[in-house]
C-alpha cells in the first residue's frame, strides 16, 4: 500500500525534481561552453517591416525588408527553462515565506508558483519549437510567449476561481479559454510547417520533429491532470496527487526537449 501524499514527503519531492533540474540545467551550459556544435547552434532573431523603394521622382513602392536583431545559442534558452523550474523548486523547498504559502495553497487546491513557472519556462520552449519550424520573426515570437503565459497565468485563475469548490460546482471558463489561448501558437507552427515546401519538409532534420511530436504529447498532458483533479478522479481527489503529476510532467517534458536539442545540434550538418 502505498503511503499517502503530505507536505513533507512533497518537500523531499520537489527538492529531488529540483536538483535533477538544476544538474541538467549546469551540464547544459558546460557541454554549451565546451562543445562547438552545441555552442554554435543559435538562433538567428529578425525584425521584418516595410521600405519604400523608389522607382522614379514620384513613383516607389512598399516592400517587405528585415534586418537581424540579435542572435542567442540555444543552449542558453535551453538551460534557462531547466534553472527557472530548478529556482521555483528550491523556493518552495527551502523553509521560507513562499514555502508556507505554497503549502497553505496545497491546502486550498491552489499552487500559484506553479502557474508562474510555467509562464516563463513552458513558453521559452514553445518559442524555441516554433523557431525550428521557420518562425524567426521577433515580434512573433514575442506574441507565442505572451499568448503562452497567458494560457498559463488562465490556470491560475482557474485554481483560484474553484478553490474549495465542489467537483458540480467547478466553473470550467478559464479552462476553457487557457486552452483557446494554448491552441494559437500551435496553429502558428502547424501553418508554418504545412506552408513549407515538400523539399523544405523532407530536409527538416528528425530530431525537430521529434521535438515538436514529444513536446505536443506532453502539452497536452497537463490539462488531462487537471481535469482529473476538479474531476476528483481516483487518487487525482487528493490535490497533492495531481501536484506531484504536474511535476512529474514538467520533469519529463524540460528533459525529453533539452536533451533532444542537444543531440541534434550534435549531428552532421
């Protein structure tokens, strides 16, 4: 019989998903320093906009430009969404303020930081997947990470919203438009991929596809813990058991994408 979920055993929990964040996070950045393809796979930002061409003294026309505005390797912004969730993990580990509100919140079937974390890490690895499907655009990429927050910062509202609420009295809206808002930026990639050329396709390398079916697997995996939760499903009727799911999940999604980030930047060409 398995033990039942407390605050202490979520303690030892987070700060074991904490650590193995953290450690891959560090060897992202060693390996990123130290080995050349990894360091130099980067991502190429660019900004897009309209010139006037002249044509004659008083005649011209509007056409498409863009210049580059900065570029990063990737293995930064990989590493990044593996600290961030380390850093939300030691924080609410570690005795402190946070701490006891993260657990006066379990207590109320809500976790704030969770919803936070999320904003940042979650939509700097769907900017990094829409990036290898050709969206290099700055003020897109900008739009995918805003509109991935907010589809986050909808879960939040809806744990506050429900909070002590029973399973019939549950209001569905924030999920509903959390999901709408989840559901944009991948159209955004799916047009992107079905735009490109059948040459264009068959040269995308495996391990972008790979990435992206993973990811969408795992994206969608969320939502089904939480509908098990405010549905009150076999043991998702202790909320705790559905915490422990929502950092099971965000393990596996961080370290499937990052290291197959790494092994593809290590490929021939």
């Amino acid at each position: 019989m398995k033990k039942e979920i407390t605050f202490q055993s979520l303690r030892r929990f987070n700060i074991i998903m904490g650590a193995l964040h953290l450690i891959q996070g560090i060897l992202m950045i060693i390996l990123g320093l130290t080995l050349s393809q990894l360091g130099d796979f980067k991502l190429r930002i660019f900004q897009h906009y309209l010139v006037y061409v002249p044509t004659g003294p008083e005649s011209g026309y509007l056409d498409f430009a863009r210049s580059e505005v900065f570029t990063l390797p990737f293995f930064v912004l990989v590493a990044s969404f593996l600290l961030i969730s380390a850093l939300a993990h030691a924080l609410i580990s570690v005795p402190n303020k946070i701490n006891d509100i993260y657990n006066k919140d379990l207590a109320k079937g809500i976790n704030r930081l969770r919803w936070f974390e999320y904003a940042l890490s979650s939509s700097v690895m769907i900017v990094l997947i829409a990036y290898l499907f050709g969206i290099w655009d700055v003020a897109s990429l900008v739009l995918i990470f805003a509109v991935n927050a907010s589809m986050n910062l909808f879960g939040l509202v809806m744990e506050q919203l429900n909070s002590g609420k029973t399973k019939k009295e549950v209001n569905w809206g924030p999920f509903i438009w959390g999901s709408i808002a989840g559901l944009a930026p991948w159209i955004a990639i799916v047009l992107y991929m079905t735009g490109a050329s059948p040459e264009a396709t068959a040269q995308t390398p495996w391990f972008v596809w790979a990435i992206v079916g993973s990811y969408f697997v795992a994206f969608n995996t969320f939502p089904i813990n939480m509908i098990l939760q405010y549905l009150g499903k076999g043991k998702w009727v202790n909320y705790m058991y559905g915490e422990r799911g929502y950092i099971v999940l965000s393990l596996v999604a961080k370290t499937v994408l990052a290291w197959l980030v790494l092994v593809g930047a290590l490929q021939p060409n």
